[in-house]
C-alpha cells in the first residue's frame, strides 16, 4: 500500500475528531499526556525519561510483546494497554497530547504518520525511518502539520557534542575537508537466511510485529528481540543504527544538507542481510564551514575503522572505540562518542577551551517543546534529512564498490536500479 492507503486503512481517520496540531503544541499549563509505542529495550528508557518530567502523564502504552507490555505497565498501572497502535490511536485519539515511538525501524514511519496525521506532536528514535522516502514524506507532513518532533539522538544534546559543533564553527581547524566516522559494531550477518519456521511466543503477536513489512516465518532469536538490525526488511546494519550519533556532529556542525554521490564497499548483497563490514564513502557540496566538497567517510564493523595515515595519532594514542575525526586546513578534531573534543595541530595535541554550555536534557525538550516553553533541537526538519542521508549509504550497500549519483531535488539516482530501494509497498495487516 502507499502510505495515504495505508492511513487510510486504519479506521481512526472516521472515527476520531482532528485537531489542529496547535491545540497540543500550545499547552501551557497542565499535563502532557503522552503514549508510547515500544517499551522494551530502549523504549523502557525512552519510556522512562520521558516519565521523568513533570509535566507528563504516560496516558498509554503499545507493545506487540505482552511480556514487555506487562513490565511497562506494572510501572505505570493508570495506562491504557494496547497491543495494535492502530488500535490505540482509534480509541485514544484526543486523549493523546505526544506520541514517542521505540520500535523497530520499519514501524518508525508508519507509526509516526499515523500520530502526525491526526496533528500529535512525535518524539521518534533514531534512524527516522526504514526507507529513504519516508524520510522525506515525514519532514514535509511534520511541515505542512506545524508539529512539534524531535528525533531521538540523545546525545545531539550532550555538552561534549555541543561543544564540537561550536569549535568547528568557530574556525578552530579552519575549513574541513573531510570527517572520518567509525563504530566497531557488528550488526550485520554474513549467513544465509534461515529455513523453516519456529512457532510463535504466546506473548508475542508476530504478524503486528511485521506491521508493514513482507510477511515472514517466525525463527526464534532471529528477528525479536533484539537481532532486527541486522535484517534488510526491518534495521539498517550497523551504519542505520549508529551513524545518527556519531555524524550528527558533523552534519550540524559543517551545516550539510545531502550527499550528491555514495560509494560502499563490503561484501556483495544477499537479499536478506546487511553485511557485517563495510566502508561507505559520501561526497557532498560544500558549505561556509567546508573546502569546495566534504569527503565523509564512515567505517563500521569488527577493526573499523581501516587503518590510514590521516587516522594515526600523536604520542602513539589509540583512536577510541567510537567517534569522529574532523581533517580541515589547519588541524584535525578527534570527536570520541560520549567525550569532549580533542585538538590536534601540526601532529601535537593542543589545549582547547571549551565553550561554556548548558546541559540539556533531550527528552525534557521536546516535552517542553509540547508546551511552547523550548525549541526541539532534532525536529524532523533537520533529522529526516540526516536520516535521509544515514540511509542513502545503507541503500548504497546493494551496489558495493559503485559510485551512485543522488539527485536530492526529485529523490532519484542517475543509476536506474537504485531508484527501486528508495520506496517499498506496505503490506496490509
């Protein structure tokens, strides 16, 4: 189905009353009842820090695992309980003031379009979406709706993050040419797919777990919990998971917009997986912080990143297990993931003073956000583009070592074979 078939699937549009996105986004006072869809694993910590603040009361909770759905509730027994989202919003509509989703990703789109549609304010986890065109399709709805959102990549809104954005926009290395970015994670898979089928969990409803995506059989330890990224139908690999922490930092800091051209190098396609190493190399246009064009290159898997002599650093140190390398005319900037930046000139490593910030919380600001007290510093206006771009280089791991040519202005690549994993149909359930 396309997407408004798939919206209008679901029997809420007939029976809910909509409101305008302002009636939720202009509270002022009172609480902000808030629903979430996905409270295992990170969606109890989602689940949680939202929570936290004060002005929320978790109205209702979605999960396809009752087991999960059961532990959430204990926590919050004046919940409402659903199993089916659809359902949830059917029944719940204006009683829903924010929507955070914590699902797979191939569930981010649809549920979140589905809240957006009915003018709810959403707090989504990172990658935004499975495919690149949802992407878009929720960065126009969330414009068009003038709805709070905000992305979730915690960390965007980490002092030592923070400060790197500023230092690059400072000029501290002048202007970067290329931004190498690297997590060692594992989630891909190299076998073949597994055979047969396994039956079904008494807690688990596996065909809403496969919400929109092609019908599969069941295999334990497979797919729930927890083993989804590493499929093609439902994650991202490791670049999907990862990229929007680490390249967040860049993106904001150097002010990009899309790669015009995606390289990747790994293993060929399986039609099932991603695969378990690769190196994906973007190209894009330059801006006011950058030289003419912005090489980046993300490297993941077991050793990731490869060894270059651009990546070595002074005093015999050891690149840290995660992060980013800034390379501009006049140094380099080492971003290690969840630290403070460090500064490298001339081969040395330089004292840097650190801009004085404000911790944030990014859960509370999008709450905040909901009440007109803040400003969402990830809305979808910013993350669906990184998100795009996060995905273009998954995409781009179906034509390993081929240079694909993005056209971001009509959403379609010079090679013709590539156009056809921008979209996928849903599937009716």
């Amino acid at each position: 189905m396309k997407r408004r078939d798939f919206i209008k699937s679901t029997s809420l549009l007939a029976s809910v009353t909509l409101l305008p996105s302002s009636v939720w986004a202009g509270i002022k006072n009172g609480k902000i009842r808030t629903a979430h869809i996905g409270v295992g694993g990170q969606g109890a910590s989602d689940l949680a820090a939202i929570a936290s603040h004060p002005s929320v009361e978790v109205t209702a909770l979605c999960d396809v695992d009752a087991d999960r759905l059961a532990s959430a509730h204990l926590k919050h027994p004046d919940a409402k309980v659903f199993s089916d989202y659809r359902k949830m919003f059917d029944k719940m509509g204006r009683k829903i003031d924010a929507v955070i989703v914590t699902t797979p990703d191939h569930t981010h789109a649809p549920a979140s379009m589905v809240a957006m549609d009915m003018g709810i304010p959403v707090y989504c986890q990172k990658p935004l979406t499975h495919l690149v065109s949802e992407s878009r399709l929720l960065r126009k709805l969330a414009e068009d709706k003038g709805l709070v959102t905000q992305m979730g990549i915690q960390i965007h809104s980490f002092k030592e993050y923070r400060s790197a954005v500023q230092l690059i926009q400072s000029g501290i290395i002048g202007k970067v040419h290329t931004v190498h970015a690297w997590s060692p994670k594992g989630w891909g898979y190299d076998g073949p797919a597994p055979a047969g089928s396994d039956p079904v969990p008494d807690y688990l409803d596996w065909n809403l777990w496969l919400g929109t995506a092609p019908e599969r059989a069941y295999k334990k330890d497979i797919y729930h919990p927890a083993q989804w990224r590493k499929i093609l139908d439902y994650g991202g690999g490791a670049l999907g998971d990862m990229a929007c922490h680490i390249l967040d930092s860049p993106y904001m800091a150097l002010a990009l917009d899309l790669p015009d051209t995606i390289m990747a190098t790994c293993r060929e396609p399986n039609g099932f997986s991603h695969p378990e190493k690769s190196v994906v190399t973007y190209e894009f246009p330059g801006t006011k912080y950058t030289a003419d064009r912005l090489k980046c290159i993300w490297y993941d898997g077991e050793g990731a990143p490869e060894k270059r002599p651009e990546l070595k650093l002074p005093d015999g140190k050891k690149l840290p297990g995660q992060g980013s390398l800034f390379v501009g005319e006049n140094g380099r900037l080492l971003l290690p993931h969840w630290e403070f930046p460090s500064l490298i000139v001339d081969g040395k490593f330089e004292k840097i003073e650190y801009p004085d910030l404000e911790e944030q919380d990014h859960y509370h600001q999008f709450i905040d956000a909901c009440m007109d007290r803040a400003v969402c510093s990830t809305p979808f206006s910013y993350s669906a583009k990184l998100s795009e771009s996060v995905l273009l280089g998954v995409l781009a791991h179906s034509f390993p070592e081929q240079t694909l040519h993005f056209n971001q202005a009509d959403l379609t690549f010079a090679e013709a074979e590539a156009n056809q994993l921008l979209v996928a149909p849903y599937r009716s359930f």
